[in-house]
C-alpha cells in the first residue's frame, strides 16, 4: 500500500507541473501559474481591429516578448504576421495591439502569444471578419498656398481628408494670424491660428479658424470648394449610422487619440484627428486655457450661422460620439471642406 501512495504522488506531481506548448484551442497553460489568453477582439474596421490579450502577472518580468499573431488560416504563429505588445500591465498582465493593414470584406484568425526561456506559447484562436469600407479615394487637391491635400468620397461627397491648413483666402489676401488674445476676442473679421500658437501643431492638425474667415465673401475655400453646412454634417453623421456610431468610423486610428486607436476604425477613411479648439469662451480660467483638449476632440466649423454671435459646429470626441452645436464664432476651429 505504501508503494501505491508513493506511485500515486509522483504520478500527480509530474502532471500538476508539466507545460504544453501545443497550439491547439483552448487558452495554454504553462504550468499552474503561467497562462496566455486572447481575451477579446475589438472595433473591428475595414481595415484594423483592436485585439486584447493577457499573461499570468507574476510572471510578467520573465517574458521576453509578447502580442498578438493573426493570419488567413487558424492557429498563426509569430513566424507569420504578428504585432509585438509594448503596452502591459503589470497588475494585470494585460496588454492590447492594434491590427493594422488588414484587407476589407476578409476573415482573420488571431491569437495571443508570450515568449520567455521555455519558448512561445498562444492563447486560443479569435476569429473576426474586417468590414467594407465606406469611401473611395478622391482626387487630389492643392489649395491657394500650394498645400496639397487627399480626399475621399464618402456616400456621393467628396471631402478632404485633412484639416484646412492655408493662409490666404481664395483670391490672395492674407488672412491675418492672430496670437493675442485680447486681441482675438475682440476681432469680427477672419483670423486664424495655430494651438497654442505653435507652428509644430499646424504641420500635424493644420490651423485653426474663426467663424469670420469660414463667412469671408473671398473664400476660405479652394476654388470647387466649399465649407460644410450643417445639413451636409448631418447627411454625413446619419450615414455612418448616427452620433452615437459615426464617430468611431471618423476617427483617425494612429496614437495621436490620447485612448491611442481604442473604439477608432476609420472605416469612413475620414482620418479625423484630435486638433482641440481654442477660445471657446469669453472668461478663461486660467488664463492659459484659452486652448484645450488636443488629443481629446476634433472640431470643425459648418457654413451656418444660427445668431449673430453663434454657428453650427460638428465634433467628435473620445467616446465616438458625434456632437453638432453652436457655438461662439469667435472660436478657433478646425475646418474641412466638400467639393461643389
């Protein structure tokens, strides 16, 4: 009887510790302690998705690398197409990777995967299936300064792609740049800026406007061109499915979003990018929150006035959802423009 025991002790403790490094379904289990898991598939664009995954936590600082694999067929490994995690937590061993270059209308395997002394090991598969995109590429647009400009049509409009970023009005006047903000608040004729009046801001988010410069009867817009009603908002908002639905298939997928590309798809191919606002209101508390919320919202203007000192204004923020309201003209806005 005490050979048995003995027998039966060794034979559960030779089991309790042994890894499996196959990668069949199931989450893997490395010893009672060590698993990898792919724990959930996300925002699921065209052309990206958001694929989350996580290790056992104590044994974060043991793993040399980590992520997600995905392929065409099941079980992908990190000799195919893979994208390394960098974002951890170490509480939680959870990390996220953005899924990028991905092919329309196609169905993709993904799985998580950890390295560390004893070799690689995965978590089991997600399958997901990318949706069809919502534009097509435009033609290419230079405005007045020469800046040039990618466009898409998105449900029979073309838009640009990009922010405003010029300085003069269709026919050649200079539009004044306005860094003072007494100075600013006062004026009722077109001005622009850049956020927080850096220039290093206009080269990523182009410049910011009053509602002055959009109504200018020489033309903000280039030649074709014009800026956005509200109306043309609103078609564009219902569809893409609505406020609480279009932005996410507006916004931009890259880091320049402070949640990174989290619940973003670009599915609409708009590229929306958070390019904040500046002097919202009359009072500013401090005095240095004249502007706000870079990496946070996008802001544009439409063409339409709704008082004296107010017009229609369209945003997008971090939850996705979609926002048209008026707000002081006076305020310093991105613009895009929608060919005639």
């Amino acid at each position: 009887m005490k050979k048995f025991l003995v027998f039966c002790f060794i034979s559960v403790l030779f089991v309790s510790c042994s890894s499996n490094s196959e990668s069949g379904g199931g989450d893997i289990i490395l010893d009672p302690v060590f698993t990898v898991q792919t724990k959930s598939i996300t925002s699921v664009g065209h052309i990206s998705a958001n694929a989350f995954g996580v290790i056992s936590p104590s044994f974060v600082s043991s793993t040399s690398s980590y992520g997600i694999c995905y392929g065409l067929t099941p079980n992908p490994t990190i000799v195919g197409n893979s994208v390394a995690g960098t974002n951890i937590n170490p509480t939680t061993g959870g990390f996220s990777c953005l899924l990028s270059s991905l092919t329309q209308n196609t169905t993709y395997y993904a799985r998580a995967y950890a390295t560390n002394s004893e070799g690689t090991f995965y978590g089991i598969d997600y399958i997901f299936t990318t949706l069809n995109q919502l534009f097509v590429n435009g033609s290419a647009l230079i405005d007045v300064d020469g800046n040039n400009y990618q466009t898409v049509v998105i449900n029979g409009k073309q838009w640009m792609k990009g922010n405003l970023n010029v300085s003069k009005y269709r026919n050649g006047d200079i539009i004044p740049e306005v860094t003072d903000m007494t100075q600013w608040d006062a004026i009722t004729t077109g001005a622009w800026c850049y956020y927080k009046n850096d220039t290093a801001n206009g080269t990523i988010y182009g410049k910011l406007y009053n509602w002055y410069a959009i109504n200018d009867p020489r033309g903000l817009a280039p030649l074709g061109w014009h800026i956005p009603t509200e109306p043309e908002w609103k078609s564009l908002t219902d569809f893409l499915g609505g406020p609480t639905l279009a932005g996410m298939k507006l916004r931009d997928i890259g880091d320049l979003w402070s949640t990174s590309s989290v619940m973003a798809t670009n599915q609409a191919g708009f590229s929306a990018l958070p390019a904040g606002y500046g002097y919202l209101t009359y009072n500013y508390t401090p005095a240095d929150q004249v502007f706000n919320s870079l990496g946070d919202v996008a802001f544009w203007w439409s063409a339409t006035s709704t008082s004296t000192n107010t017009a229609y204004s369209l945003n997008v923020n971090l939850n996705n959802s979609v926002t048209r309201s008026a707000i002081l003209k006076k305020t310093a806005l991105s613009v895009r423009c929608v060919k005639n």
